[in-house]
C-alpha cells in the first residue's frame, strides 16, 4: 500500500507532540516535561528543526505548526470512534 511505510514511530511521536497544543488557543506554548521519553524530546526536536514548534522541549507553534495543528484536529476528530 503506497504511504503506510511514511507512518514510521518516530512519525507518531511527532503526532502526539503536536496533539499536546490547545487548538482552542494557540497563543499557550507547551514545556516538555524532564521525565518525557528520549522518543517525544527527540520528536519535539525534529518539530522544531522542520520549523513547527518554536522551542526544542516545547515552546510555541510557529505560522507552519498552527496550521499543522488545525489539519491534525480534523483529522483526529473524522477518526474519532463513534460512541
């Protein structure tokens, strides 16, 4: 299946980072905590180099990362199980 080798763990972590901001109220950063896994510091990092996040344990989202935000809560809400 074309794509679903794009959707690797460190892909996931990335998600999860980005599912931490409030899509409610961009303007409240978010602050990695010291006990997170090396994978989520890691993927906060990668955010920050591919200019989504504005700090590399957290920070702001930048212009890119709030309308990244905005599509992963689409997202997250059309593949929310019913119930």
């Amino acid at each position: 299946m074309i794509g679903i080798d794009q959707i690797s763990e460190e892909f996931v972590h990335e998600l999860k980072i980005l599912a931490c901001f409030d899509p409610a109220n961009m303007s409240v950063g978010i602050k990695l905590r010291s006990d997170m896994s090396d994978a989520l510091c890691q993927a906060a990092q990668r955010l920050h180099s591919q200019g989504l996040i504005s700090a590399i344990d957290g920070g702001y989202l930048t212009p890119f990362g709030m309308t990244m935000v905005e599509h992963l809560q689409h997202l997250l809400v059309a593949l929310k199980p019913a119930g």
